[in-house]
C-alpha cells in the first residue's frame, strides 16, 4: 500500500502528504522505530504539510529535522500548516 504522508527526520512535527487528504482521513507515517497517526483537521493538498502534535504560538515548526519557521498561531494536530499559520525565518535577510 503506497503511503499516504512522509515523515522525514523523527525530529520532525509535520508530515508531507503524498496525494490530497481529507479532513476526517487517518494518515500514520512512520520512520526508524518512530511510528505517529494522526487524524486530519483539514483537507491537506498534496505536496502540503499537516501537524503531528499541537505546535503552540511562536514554537518552531520543524522539518528535515530543522526548524523551518515559527508558528503564527496555535496549530492543532492535524491541521494544515502553510504560509496561513507559519512564516519562515529563513533567508528573510532582516535578521
């Protein structure tokens, strides 16, 4: 059966869908002895990031094992997570 997310370093609190998902649609990723399911919030297009765990205001979200950005709200597991709750901090040149 062909995976419906990637998990890509078990630091990692997001997962990359493989093929739009469904609000409603329970995805387990798994990597090394690391194995997470979640129930999706929201439809997740393909390509797009969903959380793993509750990701609070300002806390890191964190992909390829590094931090990619920082919540600009709280962020539920589950949900979506994009430019509409994150903003990145990398290459802004205003740091």
């Amino acid at each position: 059966m062909k995976p419906k997310a990637i998990l890509i370093d078990t630091k990692d609190n997001v997962a990359t869908a493989f093929q739009d998902l469904k609000a409603g649609d329970t995805v387990t990723v798994s990597l090394e002895s690391q194995e997470i399911t979640s129930t999706l919030a929201q439809d997740i297009p393909f390509g797009h990031k969903f959380a793993l765990s509750d990701i609070a205001l300002h806390e890191p979200v964190v992909k390829y094992g590094e931090a990619i950005g920082l919540a600009i709200q709280p962020i539920k597991a589950g949900q979506h997570v994009h430019i509409h709750n994150m903003e990145s901090q990398k290459g802004r040149g205003d740091k």
